[in-house]
C-alpha cells in the first residue's frame, strides 16, 4: 500500500512540474506565433529564431496554419489550464483534475501525432509549403523528434494513470432504499 501512494505522489510530482515548466515555454515561446510580435522583447524574439534554426525547426521557421490552429489551442484551452494541473498535482489527490486531464491529454496526444509525423516523414528537401526548411538529415529528424516526445509521452501517461490509477476512479454512489 505504502509503495503504491508513493508512487502516485512520484507521478503526480511529476506531472506537477510538467505543468509548471509549461507556463513559461508556452507564453514565452509557443506563442510568439500567433500573438503580435510587439508583444515580445527581441531577445525572447531572437531565441526562438535561434532555436528554430539550430534545430531546423520548420514548424517554428515557417508555421503553417495547421499549427497555429493548435498554438491557438494551447492559448485558449490549454494554458488556462497549466496552473489548474498544476495545484492539484502538487497538492496531490484532487480528483476532480481526471476528467480535465483526460481531457488535456486526448487533446495534446491528438495534436502531437501531425507534428511528429511531419518531422519523420516530410520531405524538406522541395519547396513545398515549408520553404525547404527543415532537418535534412535523420539524425536531425530525431533530434527534432526528442525536444517533441514528452509533450506526446507525458500526456499519454497521465491518460493511462488517470484512467487506470483506482485512487482516480469515481465509485458511483448507489442511493440507499
């Protein structure tokens, strides 16, 4: 029993911290894409330029509107989010967060299938919508893949936690006759 609650406040610490790193990549990098560039001090600017760069990023290079659908996403839904999660993860045991986190996870999981699947299979090497911006290599395509993977894989396992943990499964109350 006792190694079961410490492993649940392990994964809920840190899911806590998924979402407290959030906030800041979000509202300073994410959304430099859809929100005015007035907003933004040059250098936040000049990072995410270099990061884009450096990493061939097309979908930050040259965004098309695909991913700014699912940048607005993450403005709208998801940021206002982040905080939410990230008090009931640090608190621990609020299980009121399942079904906003199902939710946020189906969300997420669904979003980051095109994103990586552009990095794996897109060809970069045309001038197509991505300007032939983008890694040219494989080993490149991974590195692009790994900075992606844990917004695919830590919401795909706080789904399975929240629908498999028993502490977060609703017991339906029966009335009394």
């Amino acid at each position: 029993m006792m190694g079961t609650l410490s492993a649940r406040r392990g994964l809920e610490w840190l899911l806590g911290l998924y979402f407290l790193s959030h906030v800041p990549i979000t509202l300073l990098l994410d959304l430099q894409t859809v929100l005015p560039r007035e907003l933004y001090p040059v250098e936040l600017r000049n990072l995410l330029t270099w990061y884009a760069k450096e990493f061939k990023d097309p979908l930050l290079q040259n965004p098309p509107p695909w991913f700014k659908s699912f940048l607005f996403c993450e403005l709208v839904f998801q940021l206002p989010f982040f905080p939410i999660a990230t008090y009931a993860f640090f608190k621990g045991g609020c299980k009121w967060i399942r079904i906003p986190a199902i939710v946020y996870s189906v969300h997420t999981v669904t979003t980051l299938i095109p994103i990586l699947s552009t990095f794996l299979f897109e060809d970069f090497s045309k001038a197509n919508g991505f300007k032939a911006q983008g890694p040219k290599t494989f080993q490149e395509r991974l590195t692009l893949v790994s900075i992606y993977a844990p917004y695919f894989l830590i919401p795909l396992m706080l789904l399975l936690f929240m629908l498999r943990s028993p502490y977060y499964k609703y017991e339906e109350k029966r009335k009394k006759k």
